[in-house]
C-alpha cells in the first residue's frame, strides 16, 4: 500500500440516532463541535437520522421516521391558505 494516504486522526466517537435516541461508540476520524457523555467519558458526537436500530431492513418493521419531510408536507398542506 502507498504511505500517506490513510488519516491518522482515528479516535473514539459516540453516533446518535436521532429516531430513536440510540447512541453506540466507533472509531471514526468524523469532525464535530457537539460531545456528548458516555459511560462517564466524553466523546464528539455525531447525529444520524437513521441507523441499524432503527432501519426497517434491520427491524424487520416497515414503519420508517421521516424526519427531513416534515416542513415541507407542512408548508404543502396549509399552502392553500396563504394570501
């Protein structure tokens, strides 16, 4: 393999599911300014919408949380009342 071309900023980080407040700890060289405390240790935090808790192929539940859509099927339904 060549030299170099691999990060060397590899640390421990916390992934929240957003959906449903499931937080598991990889390494990850992912940027964040958010942390968020753990088994008594501090780590960055990074939000996801969806992950393997909470996905339906892993569930087995074909209910999905759409969180991205919500303002847009709000501003879609009481469009006809703007003047």
């Amino acid at each position: 393999m060549r030299k170099g071309i691999h990060p060397e900023n590899y640390r421990m980080v916390a992934f929240k599911d957003m959906s449903n407040g499931d937080v598991f700890l990889t390494k990850s060289t992912a940027n964040s300014k958010e942390t968020i405390d753990v088994e008594g240790a501090e780590y960055p935090l990074i939000k996801l919408e969806i992950s393997r808790t909470s996905h339906p192929y892993y569930t087995g539940k074909m209910k999905l949380v759409d969180t991205a859509g919500r303002i847009d099927k709000f501003k879609n339904k009481y469009a006809k009342f703007k003047k």
